[in-house]
C-alpha cells in the first residue's frame, strides 16, 4: 500500500462554472494551507509579539525612536525586487518538473517493437522476450533507485533487487563483478543489445531492419535513464535558490516592523488608522511565502510530498505491463470478422441521451463558409478591364507612379541590370493596347518596311523582376535581314517599300535623341506615315561591310494574352541563360516629340559593341553581344 498519492483534481474542474474553483479551495491534501501554515503562524506571531511590546512596554522616547525606524524600514522594503525574482524561479523550477516527469522511462513502446520483432512461440522465444524486457525494467529500476527516496526506501540493497525478481543471483554476480566508480544503471542495457545479437543470429529477428528497430527503442529507453540521472547530478544552482529565499525571508523580517501600526495622534503620513491586525501583510506573505513553498515542492519531485511523482506505482504498472505484452499477449490475436458498418459508406457511432445535443451542431466547414459576399461582387471580371483601370490609377495618382518607379528602378539580387530592365519594360507596358509588330526586316544595303498589326500583348519576360533569359541566334546564310527595328502601329498597315527608313553603311549611331543615322527631326516629320506610335531599334555600329547579317526576329502580338513571345520560325536557337546579363551598354529608350500627327514615336536604340556572328537578345530588358 503506498503511503502517499499524487492529488488529482482534474474531473472536479473538467467544466467551468460559477465558483467552481472555490471547492478546491477547502482541500487539505496538497494544499497551500498544509504546506504553509507553520510559516503564517510564526510570522503572525512574531508580529503580534512586537506590536504588544510597542504599545504597552515601551517607554515614550524609544516609542519615537521605534516609529522613525518603522517608517525607514517601510520605505525601503520596496527596493527589494520580489515579484521579479521570485517569478523568474518559479517559472524556472515549473518547467524543469515538468521536463523531468516526460523524462521517465516507460517501456510501452519497446514492449510492442519486441513483441512484434522477436519471433518464437517455444519456450526459448519466451525466454529471450521476458528476459530482454526484465533487462530494460531493471534498469529503470536502477536509475529510480538513484533518484527517488521512495524507491530507495522500497529497495534499500541489491539483496531487495535480487528478492524482488528483477535480478537472478548469477546476474547481480556479474553486475557486481564489473568494477567501475559510476552509477552502472546501463548494464543490462548492454545486456539486453547481447541478447539482441543472439537472437538476430539464431534467426528469431528476421533481418537487420527489424534489429536496428529495436535497438533504436532501447536507445531511447536508455536516454530517459540518463536524462534522469543528470537531472538529479544537475539542479539548479545553489546561488539561485540562496538568494530567492533570502530575498523573500528577508523582506518578511523587515515587514515585521516596517509594516506596524504606529499611534496616529504622532501625525505620521499614512498612519492615520490603527486596525491591529495587518490584513493586507498576512496575505502578502500568504502569496509570497507560498510562492516559493512551491518552488521548494517541485525542484525535486521524486521525493515523498503530496505531489511528488508516483515512482513505485510506475514501477510496478511498467513491469505488470511489459511482460504481459511480450509473454501472455505474444500471438494473441482476435478473430477477425465484420463490423457493424461493413455495409455502410457514412458510418456514425451512437450517441446516448446526454450528448444527443452534438447531432444538433453543424459540422465545421470552415471560417470563410458562411461569409456573405454581395451578388454584383461574384461576377470575374476580363483581365482587359483590370489592366484599364490599373493605367487610370496610375494616371491620376502620379506620385505614386513616381514612386513605384523608384521602387523598381532599386538594386535587388537579380542583377546589376535589374532596374534597367523594370524601367525599360515599364515603358514597353504602356503599349499595351498598342498595336503589335508582325515582322521587321532590313538587309545592310536594302532597308525595307515593317509590317504593322494589331495587337495588344509584350513579350513575356518585360516587366518581370527575375533572372533575365539571354537567347543568342544563329546567323544563317538566306536571304533574311539583321534586326534593325522595331515599329509599333495602332492599326494594321499593308506592306510598304523599302523606302519608309533605310539605314545604309554608315557606322554611326543615335544616343538620346532617338533618330536615326543621315536623318534630322523634320526629314524624319515628313516620312512619318503612320497613324501609330513607333518604336524603332537601329542596327549596332558595322565596321566592315563583311559581316554576315543576323537573322530577323519577327515579335508578334495577340491580344488576349499579356506577354506572349513568339521567335520566328527562321531562327534557330543556339544558346539559352538563365543568368542575369551583365552588359553597360543598356537600351536608351527615347521618344520622339508629339508633333509628328496625333501619335507619339518612341525609339528603342540598341547599341553593340563590336561585329559578332551573334545576336543575343535579353527578355524583358536590352539587346547584347555575345
């Protein structure tokens, strides 16, 4: 029969209601009133005693010098950091109780990896299971013998050990033959690993896996045995706890004349009232003094207080346990047969007449589930319109414009050449309902014109702020032209000559202003036919008429799509990056003055650095040489 019990309340408090705490209050086992009342009854009366030796002993000229020193004392009491100190510890001592309780080995999971692991229905089977479980049982009991002043009572020698079962006369021989200072609550640990080897040999583990399984399982057994052991080698320091109970002891002393009524017809700030009895100081200790009372409870909690862990009732619930579920229940398998809801696809378990209310209750579906949402909002709305009304936004509130643009043009990761590369597709972006380019095609000596379309999309890889993809094309022997601009219509024009803008031999190119080469602004206001917006890329600089031309890259636009980018069937991808171009010689966007009709001409100048057989075409940002 053991002697004491953990008090357990949790049924009393499983359902909260009105003073439903105030039962637990008039517990006596476990209480703070059985832990602290010799406490409160010497500070009550050590108080009392000093009051009746100021009220009735004392002369008047030492009662004025007891006053002066009570007021002092009451003023100074307050410097002392109580709740600080005193909470930080018991905070501390709460949460190393708790870690030490999980820390308790328990063999229910290596019982079952051994039942299930180790194979035999003979006798030597039997032997191997109850053996190797009596080994982890028995060091547990070692280590809880260490720790635990109860256990110890319970098995004060090795004789107990031994007269109990836990232990066979030639076992403790050999245990008490390996000679080592330590604790050597590991020992049939290691006994229990041989005895795993053994059977893994004999072929009653069936493969490694199954043996590395259960050895896995002792390992953890064997940790909490450890862990154990260091918490009881490893408390917490000693000058931590001096200085918690010094700091509430010593407070308490000081109150006890600090906190005296003194006479009011003195006159002393705040002792206008003479009740007797310190109401408030009384509970202060209470809840100081029982404070740490806890504390000194929980540091250790395998000792033999109310609330101390149930170490005998583990042993013996542990080893009933273990040797049931690797002996009697080993093979021991039910009959299998149908459930009550074999036929049934939406089974439900009964409900008694005491929770027929949960039937009552809709099953969860969520939090959003039932959130109304008005009827004109449900309607998709075409991704054009939202386009549209992104450009108003931005049109009205130019400041922000501004300051996106100052976002986007910041440094990121991508690259050096990241804001050039937002700031170029954030130009491209508003040709959005612009129209598209079906084909662009030029000859070093022959310039022709460049086919107009209808469309409203950009490539995909403008106004993304990622990697910039660098495609390089292969320059090929036909009669297709290099690259040398890009124009962009409002609507679709028919095929024109090759008159519209030609570019011929000279090596020159346009910074800024955004015309071309032998050009000015007037010749290029009476050759500007097109009732749209332009964008034009000239070709980079030739320094001799023998370089071969790249081949044209026609970009053609559809609508429905933001960013689609189609390469032309005539070029042949030879090299693909993903890596960021790093190239100084960036594209200088300009526009061209509004004079020329109802549109504005924009002008996207690439340069190059020198004549190359390569054309690398950067997505979403500028046109470099490879």
């Amino acid at each position: 029969m053991l002697l004491t019990m953990t008090v357990t309340y949790t049924a009393r408090v499983a359902n909260a209601r009105f003073c439903g705490f105030s039962k637990l209050l008039l517990a006596w086992k476990g209480s703070i009133y059985k832990v602290l009342y010799k406490e409160f009854l010497a500070f009550f009366a050590m108080y009392t005693a000093i009051s009746i030796t100021y009220r009735f002993f004392l002369p008047d000229d030492e009662k004025r010098y007891f006053e002066k020193l009570a007021i002092y004392c009451n003023h100074y009491a307050s410097l002392i950091p109580m709740s600080f100190v005193l909470g930080f510890y018991v905070t501390l001592v709460v949460n190393r109780w708790w870690n030490q309780y999980t820390s308790i080995p328990l063999p229910d999971r290596l019982m079952c990896v051994l039942s299930g692991g180790l194979q035999g229905n003979d006798e030597r089977g039997r032997l191997l299971r109850r053996t190797m479980m009596r080994y982890a049982s028995l060091s547990a009991l070692l280590i809880l013998r260490s720790v635990s002043t109860a256990v110890f009572k319970r098995f004060p020698t090795m004789d107990h050990v031994v007269e109990a079962g836990f232990m066979t006369r030639e076992e403790r021989k050999n245990f008490e033959g390996l000679q080592s200072p330590y604790n050597k609550y590991w020992i049939p640990c290691v006994w229990f690993t041989n005895l795993a080897a053994v059977a893994r040999c004999e072929g009653r583990i069936k493969d490694d896996h199954m043996l590395k399984l259960l050895l896995e399982e002792l390992n953890v057994f064997r940790g909490k045995c450890g862990m154990l052991f260091h918490y009881d080698m490893i408390s917490v320091p000693l000058v931590y706890t001096q200085v918690v109970t010094l700091a509430v002891y010593s407070f308490f002393l000081v109150c006890l004349i600090g906190r005296q009524f003194l006479d009011p017809n003195q006159g002393y700030p705040g002792h206008d009232l003479d009740l007797y009895i310190p109401i408030f100081t009384l509970l202060q200790f209470f809840f100081y003094a029982g404070w740490l009372k806890v504390a000194e409870q929980l540091i250790n909690p395998f000792g033999e207080d109310d609330d101390d862990f149930e170490t005998n009732w583990l042993i013996d619930r542990n080893f009933q346990v273990s040797m049931m579920a690797v002996d009697e229940m080993y093979g021991d398998l039910p009959r299998m047969e149908r459930d009550r809801y074999w036929n049934d696809s939406n089974p439900r378990p009964p409900y008694t007449a005491a929770t027929l209310f949960v039937l009552r209750k809709p099953s969860f579906q969520g939090s959003t589930f039932d959130m109304a949402i008005p009827k004109e909002e449900m309607h998709f709305q075409p991704l054009e319109e939202i386009a549209e009304n992104m450009e108003e936004s931005v049109s009205r509130h130019p400041n922000m414009a501004l300051f996106n643009r100052l976002l986007n043009a910041a440094p990121s990761h991508t690259g050096f050449m990241s804001g050039a590369l937002r700031r170029t597709s954030a130009q491209l972006q508003r040709l959005y309902h612009s129209p598209s380019i079906d084909q662009c095609i030029s000859d070093d000596d022959d310039s022709e014109s460049c086919k107009i379309g209808k469309g409203g999309s950009l490539p995909s890889g403008l106004g993304q702020d990622t990697q910039s993809t660098v495609c390089s094309f292969r320059e090929e022997k036909s009669a297709r032209v290099p690259l040398l601009e890009i124009q962009f219509g409002a609507e679709k024009e028919k095929p024109r000559g090759n008159s519209d803008i030609s570019h011929g031999d000279e090596d020159t190119e346009t910074h800024g202003s955004g015309l071309e080469d032998g050009y000015t602004r007037e010749e290029v206001e009476e050759k500007a036919e097109f009732p749209s917006p332009v964008l034009c890329l000239p070709p980079p600089p030739q320094h001799s008429r023998e370089t071969r031309p790249a081949s044209a890259i026609p970009i053609t636009f559809h609508h429905p799509s933001p960013f689609p980018f189609h390469l032309t069937s005539h070029s042949s991808l030879e090299h693909c990056s993903s890596q960021p171009v790093i190239n100084h010689h960036k594209a200088v966007p300009s526009i061209l003055n509004p004079s020329l009709g109802q549109h504005k001409t924009s002008f996207l100048t690439v340069p190059s650095l020198e004549p190359q057989r390569f054309r690398s075409v950067s997505m979403g940002s500028e046109l470099t040489g490879t």
